[in-house]
C-alpha cells in the first residue's frame, strides 16, 4: 500500500483479488470506485459476500486477457492504475494486453515471479536481460521493489516472487518501427547467436554495420534503441 501510494481521484484496478486482503487497504485509500477482475468463481463469491454492503466495489468476474481496460478508463473517465498479484502462467501475454490498451493504464503496481521482475527490469548486458526486456522498454519504466518468500502464500510456493511497478511513458524514448517486434523476437530466438546469425534472412550484415552495430556481438548486449535502428532498415521494404 506504501508502494501503490493511492491519491483521491486514482481509478484503482486489481486484478487478483483472491480473498479480499488487499482490496479491503484499497477500498479504505480510495476516495471513487474500486474495479476486481476475478475470474475464480468461489473466490468472487466470497468478495461478493464481503462487500456486498459497499457501493464503491465493481467486481467483474472475468478473465483479465479478455478485459477491455480502454473501456473501463472511458467509463472512468481517466486513465487506470493497475495493482494486483498477476496469475504467473500469463504474466506476460497480460501486460502485452495492457498495453494494448493504449493511453488506458497509467502504472501497475504488481508482484510476479522474482525471476520475471528480474527480466522486467534488466539492463544490457545483465544475465537476464532478453525479449521480455527490450519489447516492454519503449512502453514502460520498471522499477523493481521488493522480494516476498514463499512463506507469505498459503500453501508456500516453491518459487520466490517480487513485486515491481511499472510506469507507462506518456511517449517512447524512440519513434518504434512497426518492424520492431518482428527483429527483438528473431534476435532472442537463439540468445547464444551472434546479431549477424540470430537475424540472418531478416537484417543482412551490411545493414547492421549501417547501423553502427557489430554484426559478431550478442543480443543481450544491445539497447533496445539498436533493436530499433536495426528495425527502421526494414521500414520501406527489401533493400
């Protein structure tokens, strides 16, 4: 909750609720409406028993990666906050979600596997930078908070998680080429592949030499700028 910080006026949006533990914090800190996603019958049962007395709780019952958050922000009338302990198994094809949305979501405050905040927030060059890292980068400022044990899960997990917030940028560092994707996803394909193998077929030597890249360094060593520089050589076609 220190974290989250909630201000009068935050459309506040958990995703998870599970049994309620931080959505009751949430509801005391927020001055409007609180929206739950909860896909778990039973669970939002409980949080309908729960709450059933408190006017400000929306649960929608439903599966986040099919939740319309751009329509939940226009019904809001702002941009959301997203807090919650993100079902790991799609963690990430959630956030693409997310962000999907457009201007929709202003930050998440969100715990996951500490091994995936780790990839989240990596530089070049660190052991766990990869795809993950370089397609969120131009989208999201990721800072990663805190560990939580396995002993604060019932039953305890064999994993570590940790929880990140993540900040929407009002715009990218870099006009991103359409072709952007399509080069990260090549590039990490095969990690341990030089640029010049891990691209072959999509982005030829020469245009990586253009680039200012050395077509023999590894793709974990790159900024996500040089994925994009590499990723504008494609823009207007084969060359």
């Amino acid at each position: 909750m220190r974290a989250i910080n909630p201000q009068a006026g935050d459309h506040l949006v958990e995703i998870g609720p599970g049994r309620g533990a931080l959505t009751h914090q949430l509801l005391r800190a927020a001055g409007g409406a609180l929206d739950a996603i909860e896909i778990d019958r039973d669970l939002a049962a409980l949080l309908r028993t729960q709450l059933a007395a408190c006017p400000r709780f929306v649960l929608h019952e439903v599966d986040a990666l099919q939740f319309d958050f751009a329509q939940l922000a226009r019904e809001r009338g702002g941009r959301l906050r997203i807090v919650g302990n993100l079902p790991y198994n799609i963690s990430t094809p959630l956030l693409f979600h997310l962000l999907e949305s457009g201007g929709a979501v202003a930050d998440l405050h969100i715990m996951l596997q500490r091994e995936v905040v780790a990839r989240l927030a990596a530089q070049a060059g660190d052991a766990d930078y990869g795809r993950l890292t370089v397609m969120l980068a131009p989208w999201m400022t990721v800072e990663r908070l805190f560990d939580v044990g396995p002993g604060a899960f019932q039953p305890p997990p064999q994993v570590w998680s940790a929880v990140a917030r993540l900040a929407v940028r009002a715009q990218p560092p870099f006009e991103v080429s359409p072709h952007y994707s399509a080069v990260v996803a090549a590039a990490f394909t095969h990690r341990r592949k030089t640029l010049r193998n891990a691209l072959r077929g999509l982005v030829s030597p020469q245009q990586i030499e253009g680039c200012g890249l050395d077509p023999q360094g590894r793709p974990e060593t790159f900024a996500p700028q040089a994925f994009n520089a590499l990723a504008r050589t494609l823009d207007s076609g084969p060359r």
